[in-house]
C-alpha cells in the first residue's frame, strides 16, 4: 500500500483545477468584484496569459498522465471483471 504520495504528477503541480477552484470558492469568484477595474483586468491578463500557454506545452508533452490513467483504468477493470 502507497501511504506517501508518489509525485507521479509533481511536473504538473503549477497546474490547477477548476474543481480545486470551487473547493476554495464555492461561489466562483474571490474577493470585491466591486473593485475591479479595466486596467487591472489588463495587468491580470497580461501575467496569466503567459503561465495559461506554459500549461498547455506542458500537458501537451506529457507522456506520464496518460499511463498512468491506462493503469487506472486497467486495474479498476480487473475488480470488476476478475
């Protein structure tokens, strides 16, 4: 039994989720949405576009994941199909 993580996934770990998201805000939204600004929505934009594009090459290379779900798959298949 794994009773440590195994870090098969620690080169996607700047990657997150929408469900992450709503399990910190479950109403969608964080903060005063009151006190946005055009301006500030540029400045946001501007620093999140570039770690968007970094996360796609990065999912785009990956070899790992989809293993990893064929073993998943292979095994969850074995409990039910023995």
């Amino acid at each position: 039994a794994v009773t440590e993580p195994l870090g098969s996934l620690s080169h996607l770990q700047s990657i997150t989720t929408a469900w992450g998201w709503f399990s910190r805000w479950p109403d969608h939204m964080s903060g005063d949405p009151t006190l946005a600004t055009a301006a500030k929505g540029e400045n946001i934009m501007d620093s999140v576009i570039p770690k968007i594009a970094a996360a796609i090459k990065t999912i785009r290379e990956d070899e790992t994941m989809e293993k990893i779900q064929q073993d998943y798959f292979r095994q969850s298949e074995s409990l039910f199909n023995p």
